[in-house]
C-alpha cells in the first residue's frame, strides 16, 4: 500500500473528546480520563478507517501566537484566561481536561507516534507545514474549517472533517468545498478574511457574508485582485473580468486597515524547518515489549477500559506494520 500521512489536530480532537465522553469516567484518584480514552478510540477509529502509514500529533505550542495577536489584537481574545507579555498566554480549558494532558502525551509517546510543535506558533502552522512538505498523500484530522485552505487534489491533500461528529465524519476534497461554499479550496484563506469568524475573533469586512464573498472571489479570483479593481487602479479594473459597485469598492476600502494584516493571521503558516515524517519517527508500527507492557499497564492504572486494546489493535493491523 502507498504511503500516506495523517496528521491530527491534537487540540480539536482531545476538546472533542473532552466534551463527547462522560466525565464520569475517572482514574482510581478520582482524576478524570475521558478525553484520553476519547483521543485513543478516535486514533484507533482514524487509523482503522483510513489506513494512514505515518501518523503525527500536532500541537499547539502556542496556541495564540503574539505575532497574529500584534495584527489582530481581537484574534481569540474572547479564550484567554491570562495574557502572559513574555510568553504564551494561558487559554481557558476546563480543570478537568487540563488535568488530562500529560496523560494524552504520555499516551501518545508509549504508541510511538510523535507529537510535534513549535514555539510561537499553532498547530494549524505545524499541519500547514507538513502537509505542504510532505512527499506522500495527506490526510488533516479536524474540526476547524480553516485548515480547508490546505486541500489539493493535486497534491492528494485532504480533510478529515470531524465538527459533526466522529460518526458522520465528512472527507473534505476540492469538490467538496466547491458544493459547500461555491470557490475553490486554494480560495478558501480569502474567503475566511472576507467572511470573518467570530469563534476566532475575526471581525471580517462589515457587509460582506459567505455568499457575497463567494461571489466576489467568483468575479476576481483573488483578494488581491478584487482589492486592486477596488483601489480603483485602472489597469486591475481593465483587466478584470468583471465589475465592481461603488458600494462593494466602499465596503472594502473601508476596511483597508484589517484587509492588510488579516491574511497573514488566516494563511496558515507553510514554511516552518521541521523534520520529514520519516525523520520524525512517525511511521506507524505495532507497539512491543516494554511499551506495550507499559501502556497496558496505564491503561489499568488509569481505568482506561478498552480504548488501550483497541488502538493497540490498531496499530498491529496498521497498513505498515
């Protein structure tokens, strides 16, 4: 079988998790683990189900980068439980998943698939990277649409779309995203700044919803584009296949000041330096010996039920193994 990655959203899936398994599931302890038997039924889910041979968790070392926050100061503003000015600042999460994560990474290191993260930056911009650089097909695991804007049917570049749930999980490809919003994937980043997302706190250009944005990268291809038709360049406007209303070039020079930085916080970052997958160790094996002995172990102590055999299973009939 040819090689393919996956990469997971850590965050989204674990949050998912968090909110999708009873609580009532505690260690001995009384520590809660339903976002880490959540996370291992979805990995063990994930890996049955589309048989990826390289696995990655990607994560956020910094979950609100100050770089995107010195251009939007708005950007997630509305989850920040303490601003730290010499470092990350500190997201409101839940006391009982927060308790959770070292468990989630020590999981995740006795199965062997490495987690991955960057100072300064999210791990949409580790995903971005890697998928851009990856030499194999490449399949996102995640419920945040803005990672749309790194679908490539060329590149065999897809979406494993989880926000509806993990049993209706929807593949996300370039025709998908033409049906759910009329543009093209390599238009999605555009679509996302016109638009606006307040669940990110990004307040987008007043007037202007998913069909008018639709309809303006429809007429002009890009932001770019329609910017210079709206700057009133005369060249771009000759060159453009279409017109454009005075009302419309108002809304958009109107918000000039968000339309200069909003895309360097919406493109997700592609360039990082970071290991291959296969440098990274991230080909998916069958855990022995020690490891195995050890997670079993875990998954006693911390009355992790069957998610431990069942991602172990996984893992033994993994296209790679």
């Amino acid at each position: 079988m040819a090689d393919r990655l996956m990469l997971l959203d850590t965050a989204s899936l674990y949050f998912r998790a968090f909110y999708g398994v009873p609580d009532s599931l505690k260690r001995a302890d009384g520590t809660p683990v339903n976002a880490v038997r959540g996370l291992l039924d979805m990995i063990a889910r994930l890996v049955a189900e589309f048989e990826p041979t390289h696995l990655v968790a990607c994560w956020d070392d910094d979950w609100r980068p100050h770089w995107r926050v010195e251009l939007i100061p708005s950007y997630k503003a509305h989850r920040v439980e303490l601003v730290v000015p010499a470092g990350p600042d500190i997201e409101e999460v839940p006391d009982p998943l927060e308790a959770q994560l070292p468990m989630i990474r020590e999981t995740l290191g006795l199965l062997g698939i490495p987690i991955v993260g960057v100072a300064a930056h999210e791990a949409d911009d580790v995903i971005g990277s890697l998928a851009t650089q990856a030499t194999m097909p490449v399949d996102v695991v995640s419920g945040d649409r803005d990672l749309f804007q790194l679908v490539d049917d060329g590149r065999g570049v897809r979406v494993i779309y989880t926000a509806r749930g993990m049993n209706r999980l929807e593949l996300v490809d370039n025709e998908w995203v033409v049906a759910k919003y009329g543009i093209e994937a390599a238009q999605y980043a555009d679509f996302a700044t016109l638009r606006g997302d307040s669940s990110d706190g990004l307040p987008g250009v007043a007037g202007i919803g998913e069909k008018t944005a639709a309809g303006l990268l429809g007429d002009f291809g890009s932001l770019d584009a329609m910017l210079a038709v709206a700057s009133g360049d005369p060249d771009a406007a000759d060159a453009a296949p279409a017109t454009m209303s005075a009302s419309m070039r108002a809304k958009l020079t109107g918000a000039h000041d968000y339309l200069a930085v909003a895309p360097t916080v919406v493109n997700v970052v592609r360039d990082l330096d970071l290991p291959s997958a296969e440098e990274l160790g991230a080909r998916l094996a069958p855990v022995t010996g020690a490891r195995r002995e050890a997670l079993e172990d875990l998954g006693e102590e911390w009355n992790l039920g069957g998610s431990v055999p069942r991602v172990l299973a996984s893992l033994d009939h993994a296209p790679s193994a």
